[in-house]
C-alpha cells in the first residue's frame, strides 16, 4: 500500500507525506513505481494533462457538467479487482490481475480525514474512477506508468502464489535486488491536487458577498491481494480449474499442488 498524505490535514496548503505500508518499500523501485503512478493519476484527474482515452473527462469537467459549486474532499485508489494464477499447456506460470480505480469521499473527523459512510455514485471523482476502470487496460498501454504498475500488480500475484504454495526457491531469488539503505525525500510540496472556485459578488462598486469552494484529491495504491487466494489447486481440483480456466490455459498441477 502507498498514499501521499498531508503533513497537517487540517491546514489547506501544505506538503505532502510518502506512506508505505510496509515501511522497507521506502526508496525502493516497487515503492517508485507505485508513487509515479498515483501522482500522475491525480494529474489526469484534476484535468493538468490531456485525457488518455478520447471522451474522458476530469472529475472538473464532471464537476461543471453538474452545475454545482460544493466543496468536496476525495480520494482514489488504484486497486486490484480480480487476480488469477493461470497455467499454459506448456506449463507457463502466468499471473493475470484486472485493475481498476475506487473513489471515496471524505470528511474530517477529530482533526483527521476519514473515508465518508457513503459516496453518492455521482460524485464527480467516482464518476472519473469509473471511466478509468472501464478504460483501463488501454490507458496501460499508452501510459508507460500505468503499465508498469499493473506488471508490478502481477509480479506480486505470483509472489503471493510461491509463498502461499510453499514453493522452494533458491536462495539467489532472494538476492536480486540491493538492499535499500537511503528511503530518499519522503516529503513533496503541495501537488497538483487541489482547486478553489470563488464567486465574488459586487453591489454599487462595493464588494458585499465572497464565497470560496475548494475541491482536492487524496488516495494511493492499495493492492490488497490479502483478500485473494491464489494458491496452485489440489491434487484432484484440475477439471474444475480446467472447465473455468478453458483449454487454452488449462492448468496441470504435480504432485503436492505444485506445478510441474
């Protein structure tokens, strides 16, 4: 899980914090990845950047299309939705996730912004989450940041699924990479991520009424693949998996519930 949250939520302004959970993915490229990609989504969100995908709208544009000037605190999270292990007939391990976008919107709460009991399914930021989603595996390929979060999201399903099924690796698997020794800045100042609209109201030259909505984004990456199983099928459990997965990718499981 990643989030860049305010320093001080109770203040406007400010900057903002690096959260990872677990801490150690601090400065490293997993933890990079997961930063790139949820910075440049609230930039696709608050409209900074052309739309990926021709008729998708910011959450601004949804926003005025409703013709209201409230104030509203959100977040969105890029989030796993569906995660597989598939197996080739030539015993290809291959991991499959689809992705997608969740809003929530919030409220402050003892000093503290907390997710909202419920967020009407027109909330211009959930309708900008919906629109990511259903466009999302073609908005991975034609942004190299979405791309490489969604083959990061898969990398970790397959983690999950040796771990999970016990399998024995040798221990160079384990040594790929460097070990971290520097977590690098884990503040930012103020991103693109916030926007006020005032309505000024002038009477005989004089001002009388100033009224100020102001509307920000928060969120993260949150995987959750805990909520996923994703463990090789038992001895015996191969037609099942067969009849759902089809024959194309029809899995063909060994002895103890490893693959071959």
């Amino acid at each position: 899980l990643f989030s860049l949250d305010p320093v001080d939520p109770t203040k406007d302004k400010g900057p903002h914090r690096k959260v990872f959970m677990p801490e150690w993915l601090a400065g490293t490229s997993v933890g990079e990845v997961m930063f790139q990609a949820d910075y440049h989504l609230k930039e696709l969100s608050m409209g900074e950047y052309d739309q990926p995908v021709l008729g998708m709208k910011s959450c601004f544009d949804n926003s005025d299309e409703e013709g209201k000037n409230e104030e509203w605190s959100a977040r969105e999270w890029f989030v796993v939705r569906k995660a597989e292990i598939h197996m080739s007939e030539d015993s290809v391990v291959i991991p499959f996730v689809k992705m997608g976008v969740e809003a929530r919107e919030q409220v402050l709460k003892d000093g503290n912004l907390v997710d909202a009991p419920i967020t009407r399914g027109n909330h211009p930021l959930v309708k900008y989450a919906d629109a990511f989603t259903h466009n999302f595996d073609l908005i991975a390929e034609r942004k190299s940041v979405i791309y490489h979060l969604r083959e990061l999201a898969k990398a970790s399903v397959l983690a999950k699924f040796l771990v999970d099924g016990g399998v024995n690796l040798d221990s160079t698997w384990f040594d790929l990479a460097e070990r971290v020794t520097d977590a690098g800045v884990m503040e930012i100042p103020q991103l693109w991520n916030e926007r006020n609209i005032t309505q000024v109201q002038m009477e005989g030259g004089s001002l009388v009424d100033v009224k100020s909505n102001g509307r920000n984004v928060m969120g993260g990456v949150d995987f959750g693949l805990d909520r996923f199983s994703v463990a090789a099928p038992r001895v015996g459990a191969m037609g099942a998996v067969a009849a759902r997965l089809g024959p194309r990718a029809a899995a063909r499981v060994g002895p103890m519930g490893r693959a071959p």
